[in-house]
C-alpha cells in the first residue's frame, strides 16, 4: 500500500517547525487524524509532539506496528496512556515547555483540560491556524493525489448518465455514486475540519430540492431523508427538464477531489438555462483572473458584480439565509481547507494552492445550477485538476 | 418528512431536567449534532439551552425555518452568533448560571473557552455522561427506527450474496452494499462520539484483511487502500473456501442498526468453522442470559470463559493489541453508545436499552469470523431487532 514518502514529511514537519519557532513556541501537540496524517503518514491512534527544533516524537497507544510501517519519522514509540506523554518527552530531553500548542478548533475539552493538569506550567496556544495555512500550499505529491480522485470524479459523472432516468430517486443516484466511488478506490470518508458539519460523497437534488437551505456551510443542501441528516438526497423521484446538482466528491489517500455538475433529462427551462451560462461565464472569468497575487476577496468581488450585473444577485451561491460569503474553498486532506475565495478571507492566491471554484445559483422554490472544478495555482494561472469538460450534461 | 414526535422530545427534555437538578446544575448547553437531535428532533445550527426547570431554548444560528419546522420545542428562535446568548437569556430571565453543563467530551476546546469567557461566574461540568445514560434507554419511538435500520440490512445481506464471487474486490462488494443502503432509504452517515474515531457504512474483510488491527476501537480493522483511512475494504481481491467477514451499518431517522455475517464461497476450513460454530454459541447463549438485573462485566466474563475453554481465548474479540475488552455495544444515534459489554462498564442491563452483540473470533494472518446482532432488553429477556436467520452464509 502507498505510503507518504519520506521527504515529504521531512519537509512539512520541518515548515512547522519554522513556524512554531517564529511564534515563539516551544512545540505543538498533533492530535487530530487529518493533521496527524499530515505530519506522520499514519492515523494510527497517537499523539504527535513536534517540538520546534529536534525529532518529532509519535507517541502510539494503538497500533505500534501499523504505526511504525505507515510513518517515517524515525521516533515512534509505544506509550501506555496520555498519562505518560510527560515521563515520555521528558525521557526525551523535553523537561520544560513553557508555550506550547494545540489544535484548538478541534481538541475536545476534555482532552485540553488533561493538557492543562499534565503540564500545569505551560501556556497553550491554538496552533491550528499555522497548520492549516502550512497545508494549504500543495506539494506535488499531494496534488497528484487529488488528481486520482479527480480521476474517479470524471468515472463516476460519466458512468452515472446510465443510471438517470425520470422516476429514478435521488438516493439510487446517490447509492450509485458510492458504489463507482468505492470500486474505483474513494477511501470511504471526506473529512471535514468544522465541529458539527458533516460530509457525505455525494449531494444529489433535483428540482426544488436543490433550493431546500439547511445547517452546513454550503450553497446547497437539500431535504436528505430525514431531519437527522437533513441534506442531499432523499426519495424524492428526478423528472424531465429540471436541473439535477449532483456535488460529488471523493478521497484518494486521503486527498479530496470535489465537483458540481448539473444534468437534465430533456431541457432545461430558459431561465435555469441563463442562470447555468451565468454560472459558467463567471467560473471561466475567474478561473482566467486568478493566479498568484490576487486577493481573494477580490476574485470573489468580480464574481459578485458578474452576478449581480446580470439579474442574478440575490441568488448567487445560495438565497436568504441560505447564501454563503464564498466561492471556492481549499481541498486536501479535508473540504474545508485553506484559501476561501472570499471578502472573509484575508489572503491572496499563492503558487501550490488547490481550491474548488463553484459559483452557483440557487433558486427559490426551484432548483440548483453551477459549475464547480478543483484548480492548482501555478506561476502562469491556474490549472485544471478536474476532467470533466461537460458542464452541462444533457440525457 | 418524518419529524421526532413531540411527546418525545418532551419527556427527553424533562428526563435531562431531572437529572441536571439532581446533580445541582442550573441548567446545560448542548451543541453536538446527536445530542442536539436527541433533544430537540433538528440538527440545524443551534445552540440549545435546558435549564434545570424552565422551558428549553433553541438559539438558531442557521436555518431558523427549518428548526422550527423539525423540532417541536416551544422556544426556538434565531441568535445571529453565539457572542449574544448571554444577552439572550437574560432575556428569558436566565441572569446568573453559577454551575452549568457542557458536553465536554466533544465539544472542542475553543468553544469551551468562549463559554469560558461569556459566563465568567459559571462553574462547568461535563454532562456527557448524563446525555449518554439519558439516551441509553430507548424508547418505543426509537427502537421503531432501529428496527427500520435492520430491515435494510437484513436486505443488503441478501442482495449483496449476488454480488459476491471469487475475484471480486472488498471495495466492489463495500460499494454495492453502500449503494444499497442508500437506495433503501440509509441516511449517509454513521455517527461516532469517540473523538478520532471515524465510521464508515461497511467493513468489507476477507480471509487476512480481517486480521489487520487498525487505530480503530473495534475487534477488526482491515487494510483500508490508504493509509489515510486504514480500516475496512481494500482493491483485495476474495477468493474461495476463506472467511468473508461483513460488518454493516445504516441509519434511519438518526438510528443505527449494526450487524455482522460472515459469508464464504465453498467451505470454512475446520478451524474457521469450529471458530465460527464458537462465536454463534457464545452469541446464543449470551442472548439467553442476558436479560435486566444482569451485569455488563458479568456477561462479558460468561464470553470468555466460553471462549478460553474452546481454546480461542487469545483471539476472541481480536488478538495482542488488537483484542477490545467489549463483546457489545450500545447503538442508538450513534455507533459507540452505552451500555458497553464490558468489564470496564461499571452497570446493569436495564429495560429499553439496546446493544448490539458481537462475539468474534480474529485469527492472525487468516482472518475474522463472528455473528452481530441487534437486541432490545425486554422485561423478560432480550427481543432481536436485526432479521437476518443465518449466520454463516454459504455462496
């Protein structure tokens, strides 16, 4: 089985250890599976201490052996509960942390509290900002993970033209979405790093369910099945001449891909017709701006205007409450990563940066259009990363 | 839409009061998605206040509408951010909270700290525990919807014996069984509170994959294909005459029904077989003697005795570090809920409690055989929820 090579967790452990010292931290407890992963190779139960010069130490409670053969780090060893962490790094040589960090978006409280009495002299900050702003510049590696999952993206969106037919649910949409996803090699979860969002593989809405708001921070959501899940597909039957948003997106070694595409049995009708075009235009306007440099704040600003100026301001990715400040998000090992092409987010592109662009619009009572493909930002603009050259797809 | 009954949510609410002032809190905020279903039948962003007497208050962060539709709660309204709850409740009269709960098990650290700073006078204790032996106990309402996740098992079991033939992949047979979850209504997620731990529908092992150990806390694991997931199917493909181990899971309305069935293609070798026949008999005689008044330790004790005097006591319930001290489990709205059939789960079998029973039998290099299922503790012993009759299934 593929694990991540050895130079590429040198080099992110040695990027965080250049950012832990330029904040005057003494180290970092990792805890949390995606960063783990990040800087280990391994999500075997443990808990990563990197302290700002020297060896990282993985600390493993279970399993040694797993552990040991998935990371390269030269230091993983056994330790019997979080308890011990101390008597570990002090063994170590690490006797005296005065600031230290944590993941403290994600960190339970509890656990947090253990760090405070295990180490009852050290000031803790919340490092988790460093972290995702070191992930979100891509080496290649990685980006030749996402374009794997891109891969299977283009199967399923390709495979899935067989299975849409009037009368059809959703949810077969969906399940068959899992199923290409799965034997294609989806890992079988998309993380998420925001506490109570949730992911799926797919959203698949058709008609007015593409218009149904709910919790997660998204253009669409859908009715789902039941309030306990409350968004994507439900059993609700897929009819001619209505937009189908189907947001589908896998993981390869972890790696997210993560597309929007919108099919109709038949035709669409002329307004969701302009408002696809209008979706397309201002992907295609962007994806041409965008290159190392530009704010995100102003990418999203451009597409704004390009909406407004065209009648469709008030539904651009999303309606009332409904409507979310972004149009693109960072992808990698979780959905949510780093740039947010939006005014919220204060950066600029950078070269190594992959992000999803997905202008939408959504309409009330109606129906969900847009266009959604993963880019990398090189020196010369963006690139494609995403197959599909549809982006409307008529059966 | 299914919405939970209002009858539900009030006697859940009332239950949680009893408790809160039972242990002298003024009252608790829930945030987690379970949780929060558990008490209010909406999982849209919210922050819920349960004061110890007093009517309970959803502040909705997104989407008012919806929670208000799906929950049945009196007092739901919008907050535009978490910043003004206290000002929110001062308004409802809730000036001073001296000692409050948090679900500080899950809830991560930066909030805890927010809570911190808004309620600066307020002691916080972690009212995990009271949730967990709250929702422990099911209802009639529950258990209906646990018995609606079975039925789609028992027909994933049956159709998935179509799919299943020599040369084919783990993650084709984990596909079609995710497809046909969802097809039959699954509503495309599994929750786990375990922090780290993640769940995915399927595990999908045959012959050696169902001998890999993993982070994960169960008694199998599995390659995964990446690291990055390292638990359940992999691009392995299965061949005759070994054990093909399926452990499956779907939730419907938020409810969990979890199962396990081993299929072969031809025959168990004689180990397997007597392995087997060993897991189906402590299975049998665990679901005769378990019954309310009955200890979770002393149960648990009952399987390994069995299992030590068939000679496979070094490998019941997984083998070195990958052997759990647990034979079953509670499942409700998530996977990893109480009781534990544990000598570490310090109770007793009571009324309405629902566990799944999961004897079984990891065997190094070779692979897992085992029986699950589902059971309701009735007064006069244990009723089954899961449908499936056979428990080795012959291809």
């Amino acid at each position: 089985m593929e694990t991540v090579p050895r130079e590429e967790i040198r080099e992110r452990i040695s990027r965080f250890q250049t950012a832990l010292a330029a904040n005057d931290l003494a180290g970092a407890f990792i805890l949390q599976n995606a960063d783990r992963f990040y800087f280990t190779g391994t999500i075997q139960s443990a808990v990563l201490f990197v302290p700002s010069s020297g060896d990282a130490i993985l600390m493993v409670q279970k399993n040694l052996k797993r552990a040991q053969l998935e990371s390269s780090l030269d230091t993983v060893i056994r330790v019997k509960n979080k308890n011990h962490i101390p008597q570990v790094l002090n063994d170590f040589g690490v006797n005296q942390l005065a600031t230290a960090g944590l993941e403290m978006d994600v960190l339970p409280a509890n656990l947090y509290i253990e760090f405070q009495k295990q180490f009852s002299k050290c000031r803790w900050v919340d490092v988790s900002g460093i972290i995702r702003k070191l992930r979100m510049i891509k080496s290649a590696y990685e980006i030749e993970q996402i374009k794997k999952a891109a891969a299977i993206l283009h199967t399923g969106y390709t495979e899935i033209k067989k299975i849409i037919r009037a009368g059809v649910t959703e949810l077969e949409i969906d399940g068959h979405l899992a199923m290409i996803a799965r034997r294609e090699g989806h890992m079988g979860m998309m993380r998420m790093r925001g506490w109570n969002q949730e992911m799926t593989h797919a959203h698949v809405l058709a008609g007015d369910s593409g218009s149904v708001i709910t919790f997660l921070d998204s253009p669409h959501g859908g009715t789902g099945n039941t309030p306990a899940m409350a968004q994507g597909a439900g059993f609700r039957r897929i009819k001619a001449n209505e937009p189908i948003g189907i947001d589908y997106g896998v993981a390869v070694n972890g790696y997210i891909g993560d597309q929007f595409r919108t099919y109709v049995i038949g035709e669409l009708s002329d307004t969701f017709k302009k408002a696809h075009a209008c979706s397309r235009e201002i992907h295609l306007l962007l994806a041409q701006e965008a290159k190392p440099g530009v704010s995100c704040a102003q990418l999203y600003d451009r597409a704004v205007q390009k909406a407004t100026k065209e009648g469709y301001g008030d539904f651009f990715m999303g309606y009332g409450e409904g409507q979310v400040p972004f149009i693109g998000h960072g992808i990698g090992l979780e959905i949510d990563e780093y740039p947010i092409i939006s005014p919220r987010f204060d950066g600029i592109l950078e070269e190594g940066m992959v992000f999803a662009l997905e202008p939408m619009f959504v309409l009330p009572q109606q129906g969900i259009v847009g266009l959604e493909d993963d880019y990398l930002v090189t020196s010369g603009g963006l690139e494609r990363l995403t197959l599909t050259e549809q982006s409307l797809i008529q059966i």
